[in-house]
C-alpha cells in the first residue's frame, strides 16, 4: 500500500537537506528495503543527484550543497520491513524537491513551487544545524538563523484546520547529534531544541503545531563508532568546515529513518481510520432516530 502523499523536506541554506535525503536512500537500500525510483526522464539533474551523491556518501563523503538553478524534483518508493517502529510490508513513496536554500531563503519569489509541495504534503521534515552558528564577544554562540522567522514564513504558507493548526505532520530534527557536545543531550532532545532554536521559536511551533502531529528527533547522517569501550562520532575533520565519514565499516546512522517511519505510521494509521469510519456515513448514523443517547 502506497502512503497517500509526498512528505517534505525543509531547511535553511547548509541544513543539510541534500545529505539527509542522499543517507535515507543509502540506508534504505543497506538495510535491504526494496527501493524503486522514479523522475522524469528529461530531468537529468535528478539522475545525476542520485548517481553522485549515492557514490560520494558510500564512499564517505558528504554531499555538497545543492547550488543548481533549477529544482531536482524525484520520487522513491520503498517497501516497509519491519523495524519494530509500525507497518510491515507497507509499500511507501516519498516524493521530494531539493531546491538550494538560497533560492528559498535569500530569493523572495524564485522557489519554483517548493512552498506548494510543502503545503501538498502529509509530512515535513524540518532540519535545524547546531552547527550553524556564530561566535559573539561575549564567548557565547548564537544561531546564524532567525528560526522563529523561519519557522513563522513557512507555517503560514501551510493549510491549517479549523483550531489554526498546520495539517501536515511536522518532525524537527536537530542534525549532526553525533557530535560530543550535541550527544550528550540525546535524552532531553526537547530541552535541547530550545537552546538550540531559542524559546520564542520553539512557541512559535507549539503555537501552529497540535501536539499530536509534531515530533521532536535528533539525528545523525555520521551517527558513532565503538573503539575499545568507549564511542565516538565517525567522522573526521579534513578542512575548517570540510567533514567525511571516518569508517564505512562501522557506519550506523543514527535516527535518520524515525522521522520518516512516524510519519508513515501516523498517515497510514489516520487513512485506515477514515476508511474504517466514514466521516459522511458516521453523521447518518448519528441521525438515526432509533439511537438513544446516554
């Protein structure tokens, strides 16, 4: 069974976008998961999206940034195993856009539809780096993004029902977890957002998000290594701001496929409950006259 609809993935410029979607189709395809993908055939940029950033992160490179002009637009489908996080056997789609951040962010008006694809969607996956961040006078960091700005301009661009809330179901995900300073907040991820994001920005999503379809996550594309009786973040620095996977042997992302799995479950568990219960035969049957309240 196909997930009824595409799910989204969003993030400012360097978030990280084009390598979580490269390490979900790698891990995917490592763990066996039957995979099949789809994109148009003039659309050259999504063949080599895949065929590129497929061999540089197995050969433990991360993608670089996606700076094309124009979208790559693809759609992958995997059959669902069973992971102990929901269905099994479930056949998904995840239909995707990776657009480069500063034609979203820094371009008012050049997005090629990625707004509409969000607001289309079922899911978004919302990816926040610790990582981009400066240092003030002080010693202290702070965020390079506004993330209650950002996260204002891309709620109000989404369908809301009728409480204000947004429909499609929203993970935010605090990305490179594997790093020491962001690990060893792993177990309180939602404290932690908060410090990463700043108490406003975290308002702004508990104003515009139901608890129900919002979900806090920490992930890694990298994730840990065990040496000896100690673990450590697989990747090693090669430049200032250059990072590649230190052991492809030991390779164990972490968390990247949870955000998705929830999602899926929560859409495939709200589409077989409007099947089992019909909203339009559920009020006749309420009209009955022969039904007593109590």
């Amino acid at each position: 069974m196909a997930s009824p609809s595409p799910v989204g993935i969003w993030g400012p410029t360097r978030s990280g976008k084009t390598t979580y979607l490269a390490s979900l189709y790698l891990t995917l395809e490592q763990r066996n998961h039957p995979m099949r993908m789809a994109f148009a055939r003039s659309d050259v940029n999504a063949q080599r999206f895949i065929t590129e950033n497929r061999e540089a992160l197995s050969r433990g490179y991360f993608p670089k940034p996606t700076l094309n002009d124009e979208p790559i637009r693809m759609t992958f489908g995997f059959q669902r195993k069973d992971d102990g996080l929901g269905f099994k056997g479930r056949f998904h789609t995840v239909s995707l856009m990776d657009v480069a951040g500063a034609r979203i962010f820094d371009q008012p008006g050049a997005d090629f539809g990625y707004f509409d694809l969000l607001a289309a969607s079922k899911g978004i996956v919302c990816l926040v780096d610790p990582e981009a961040r400066k240092l003030l006078p002080d010693g202290t960091y702070q965020s390079t993004w506004n993330w209650t700005d950002l996260f204002s301009r891309l709620f109000e661009k989404l369908p809301t029902d009728r409480s204000g809330k947004v429909i499609p179901y929203v993970a935010v995900c605090i990305t490179k977890m594997d790093l020491d300073e962001h690990w060893v907040n792993r177990n309180a991820i939602e404290p932690y957002l908060e410090r990463v994001i700043t108490p406003p920005a975290v308002r702004v999503l508990h104003n515009w998000c139901d608890p129900k379809r919002l979900k806090i996550y920490g992930i890694s594309v990298a994730g840990r290594r065990r040496i000896g009786d100690t673990d450590r973040p697989n990747v090693t620095r090669i430049t200032a701001d250059r990072l590649i996977l230190e052991s492809l042997n030991d390779w164990h992302p972490y968390q990247i496929l949870n955000p998705l799995f929830w999602m899926f479950d929560m859409i495939e568990y709200e589409h077989d409950r409007k099947k089992m219960f019909p909203l339009p035969q559920l009020r006749r049957w309420l009209r009955e006259p022969n039904l007593k309240s109590v």
